[in-house]
C-alpha cells in the first residue's frame, strides 16, 4: 500500500509538486515570523528589565564612589581652621564671578543662596 501511495504523489504534475513545496515554504516562513514575533515580545520587557537595572546599578555605584570619599574626607577636617576658611573663601569668589559674567552677558538668573561663612 506504501508503494501506491509512494506511486500515486509521484505520477502528478510536477509543476503541482514544486507549487505544493513552494506553498509549504511560504507557510513555514510565516509561522517562523510569527514565532520570531512571539519570541521578541516576550524577551522585550526581560531586556528593557535588565538593561534599566543596569543603568541603576551603575548609576548608584558611581554616585556612591564619588560621595563618599568626598564626605568622608569633608568630615574629617576640623571646622575651624585655614584649610575651611579657604574653601569657603574660594567658593564665594567662584560665586560673586559667576555673578559679575552673567551681569556682564545680560544673563538673569534667579538667585541662589549664598555660603555662609562659620567663624
């Protein structure tokens, strides 16, 4: 029986034939696209998952490694003395320029508090 059947698909239209293959292939790529589809929609909210993890994570490590070697080492200066005096002395200077170069250029900007200086 396998022989007639083996017979039969072999004694049609060849042209039938290739038109029954190149009609399997068009099915096969469209359920492939479809998958493909399937598959990205489920793996886009994983990798929009990792990749803002990642950039929180490394946000956080770098804040982290600039902040607090800066506090530490802010902290353990004593509050009164030349090294603080300067620093806060220099910081005013640096604030009354930006003041006079954006008088200069016409530039308004709301004002920002001053430093205190601790005496």
């Amino acid at each position: 029986m396998s022989e007639n059947v083996a017979t039969g698909a072999s004694s049609g239209d060849p042209l039938k034939s290739v038109a029954d293959a190149l009609e399997t292939a068009v099915q096969a790529a469209r359920d492939g696209a479809a998958d493909a589809k399937a598959t990205v929609e489920r793996a886009l909210p994983a990798v929009s998952r990792f990749i803002s993890r990642f950039v929180y994570t490394t946000s956080y490590t770098l804040s982290y490694g600039v902040v607090f070697p800066t506090v530490l080492i802010a902290k353990s200066i004593p509050t009164n003395n030349a090294i603080v005096n300067g620093l806060v002395d220099g910081a005013r200077a640096a604030v009354d320029m930006v003041d006079q170069l954006k008088a200069r250029e016409g530039v308004s900007l709301p004002a920002e508090p001053r430093l205190s200086h601790r005496s």
